[in-house]
C-alpha cells in the first residue's frame, strides 16, 4: 500500500510540473508584454518547425490555457500512472508526432495551445480502455470528454479559429499508439466488486485477482493568423 501511495504521488509530479510550465509562460507573455505566437507551427514553413518542441506552451488568452490545464493534468496523471516505466516514451511519441503531422498538414497560419497533446491522450486512453476493457481507463477518458466540452467536434473543420488539424493529428496517433502498446500490461488496482464472481459461478470458483488562435491567412504571416489548439 505504501508502493502504491508512492506512485500515485509520483504521477502527479509530472502533469504537475508540465501545468505549471504552460503557466509560467503566459504570465511571462502577459507581464512582459510580449508575444510567443511566433513560436508556435507553421504548417510547411521552416520558421514553423520549431513550434513543434514550444506550440504547446502557447496559448493565446488565459480562457484558452484554463480550457487545456485541467484535461491535460487528468490525462497526464492517468498516463504515468497506468503505464509507469513507458508512460514517458509515450508522451514523447504522442507529443513530437502531433506536432509534425500539424506541420505537414494545417493551414497555412500560426497554430498554438496544447490541445494537440490533450486529443492525442484522450483517444490513447479511451482506445486502450476499449481494447483492454478496462473500466477505469474508460470512465476516466469519458469524464475528460465531458470536462473538455466538445472534444469530438473539434476533429472537424467547423470553427475556422480552432486548429481541428492539431486535434485531428493528435487523436490519429493517440489511436495508433493505443493499439502499438496494446499488450502492455498495466499497473493498477482493481475495483472490488471486478473481483466478484458471477452469482452463478459462486459454487464453482471464487477469484483472486487498474486553441491554436486562427484568422483568415495572410502572406505577410503576422501574428493575427493564429489558430487555438
């Protein structure tokens, strides 16, 4: 029990550290009166490939950092915590790749915010809930959609200000990384009542067994051709 404590502390950490890096930066651009839009991706433009590493520690307001911080806090905590010794390579993997499929395949306009991230974790937990059929996975990805508000419709190209590109690129290898790693066998504690038999096996047996910010593109490619992500 005291292991378990210890990794559950442990996997706070991380989400922890990373939230408050995403706000670090934004008090830094508000406080200083400067803009990291800049550094976010241009799709297709050499400038733009370094937003793949500093896209997501941009946001454009506080609502559009408020609106990623808590999913990705969830969905960053459930990650370390099921996957543990793997959960790092998958964040990176899950991170690097969103970003050069938004580089390849966005429109032509600075796309920021660490949505990409929050989709791409999303789809790996609820896709590894369902191939798994692991109950907690599920539930706890099915929460986050609802904290997030819309998580599917922002796959489409409905809103131009909203980088459903970084959303689409995200939740594309969110999938292909939950079936990648489909046998790991994670680490968790069962429910009670998952170790309960069925009532008609009790005679038999019993069991022992866890905004990138968008206007319309310009070719001078200034700072107001933005998407939130």
């Amino acid at each position: 029990m005291e292991v378990e404590k210890k990794i559950f502390f442990h996997s706070l950490l991380f989400p922890a550290i990373f939230v408050l890096l995403l706000w670090i930066v934004k008090i830094i651009e508000q406080t200083a009166g400067l803009s990291f839009v800049k550094f976010g991706i241009y799709p297709r433009h050499v400038n733009g490939l370094q937003g793949i590493l500093f896209s997501p520690f941009i946001h454009s307001d506080f609502s559009h950092l408020i609106s990623n911080s808590l999913p990705f806090f969830i969905l960053g905590f459930m990650l370390v915590y099921f996957y543990r010794r793997i959960s790092y390579r998958i964040f990176f993997l899950l991170y690097i790749l969103s970003g050069i499929s938004t580089w390849f395949m966005g429109r032509e306009a600075w796309h920021i915010g660490a949505s990409g991230v929050v989709y791409a974790l999303a789809a790996f937990h609820f896709v590894s809930g369902i191939i798994r059929s692991d109950v907690r996975l599920l539930t706890l990805s099915v929460v986050v959609v609802f904290l997030y508000g819309g998580l599917v419709w922002g796959l489409l190209p409905i809103r131009p200000e909203i980088s459903w590109e970084g959303h689409l690129s995200g939740a594309i290898f969110g999938v292909a990384l939950a079936f990648y790693y489909r046998k790991y066998i994670i680490r968790r504690e069962k429910f009670d009542w998952e170790d309960e038999p069925d009532e008609e096996e009790v005679d038999d047996f019993t069991t022992d067994t866890g905004e990138i910010a968008f206007s319309e593109p310009s070719s001078t490619r200034d700072e107001d051709d933005r998407i939130n992500f």
